[in-house]
C-alpha cells in the first residue's frame, strides 16, 4: 500500500469569524491579513486612513475600493500625501473609484500631516497603546467588543496631536485590523496564530 497525500482542507469548511463568510474579499481579507501585526508609518497610514474612510459605510466597499485608494492617495506615502493640496482635494473629489467624502479627504490630510510632526513616528506611537497578551478570547461575534479602554486612550491621544476622524472605536477597528489585539474568536481557525515580528 502507498501513502498518500491527504487532502487540502475545503477553505469554505474551515472556522472563521462570522463577519468573514459573505465574500470573497472578505474571507482573504480575514484569512491573510485581518489580525496580523502590521508595522510601518506608511503602512499604519493607510489603516488608519481606510478605517477612517470605512465610518458609516460597510468595510466590503473599502476593500473593494482599496487599489483605487492606494493610487489615489500615493500609495499612502505619508510624506507624499502630506504635500496634497487644494488640487489635490478637488481631484480626489471627482474620483468616482474611491469614496468621495470631502470630511474625510481632507482628514487624511491633515492626518498625513500630524503624523509627519510626530517624532517617535506614527508605528511607535500607535503600537504604545497595544493591550498587553492575555486578554480573553472572545468565544462569539457578540463578544467583540466595539472599544476598549486603549482605544479610547489611542482616540484621545491621536485627537490631541492633529488626528481628525479617530474616535475610539475607529481606533479599535484599527487595532484589531492590524494585530494590536487578537479578536478572532475562540471558533477560528485563525485564534492564537503567531507571526513573526
């Protein structure tokens, strides 16, 4: 008798959090990045720029909308997005590809241009505010929680160096987004992952 190979497991029957199932963009948005520790000021940038652009929407249509908004906004360069100006915001008004959001166009300005000002640089500063290991797993969806006491201590702190569109719990979608903290719940197959630094 020869070994055989097993199987790959059926992506579709693997556990996941519930809010990644509906689409595609989702499950590889959840499966490869959605939790993973993210560092980097230009990187960072464009989390907190997309999860800024994502209030009152749905995150599918940021996903969506994500290669149109890395080229619209100079691949989130800090320094490059810093330099924008009024023509600028008028060509990124008419740009039907990203969300056009005059609030939040101009937010990204300004918070391209706070986070220039920062001497410890945007990752340190985000990263400061990451909840020590150790926090309950949540076992459902219904257990996430919407804030937490460091996104609030995050908002505050954004606020008070420039930062417009960060309140807590944009600063906690932030966190959860890019592997400050580990919301996958107890079910995912994803729960407890490690990577590296």
């Amino acid at each position: 008798m020869t070994a055989q190979t097993p199987a790959p497991v059926e992506r579709s029957v693997v556990g996941r959090c519930g809010w990644a199932t509906s689409a595609p963009e989702y499950v590889r948005y959840h499966d490869e990045e959605w939790g993973v520790p993210l560092h980097g000021d230009d990187a960072l940038f464009e989390r907190l720029t997309l999860e800024a652009f994502q209030s009152g929407l749905s995150w599918i249509t940021i996903l969506r909308k994500r290669p149109a908004f890395r080229a619209a906004f100079a691949g989130f360069s800090i320094p490059a997005v810093a330099a924008f100006t009024d023509d600028d915001v008028e060509r990124l008004m008419a740009d039907a590809a990203i969300v056009r959001n005059r609030a939040k166009v101009t937010a990204a300005l300004r918070n391209a241009r706070a986070a220039l000002d920062l001497p410890e640089g945007l990752s340190a500063l985000l990263w400061s505010f990451a909840p020590p290991p150790g926090r309950p797993r949540p076992e459902t969806l219904a257990d996430v929680p919407a804030t937490s006491p460091e996104s609030v201590a995050l908002a505050k702190e954004l606020k008070r160096r420039g930062f417009t569109f960060v309140g807590p719990t944009t600063s906690y979608a932030l966190m959860q987004a890019t592997g400050m903290v580990d919301d996958h719940v107890a079910t995912c197959f994803r729960t407890g992952a490690r990577y590296p630094d």
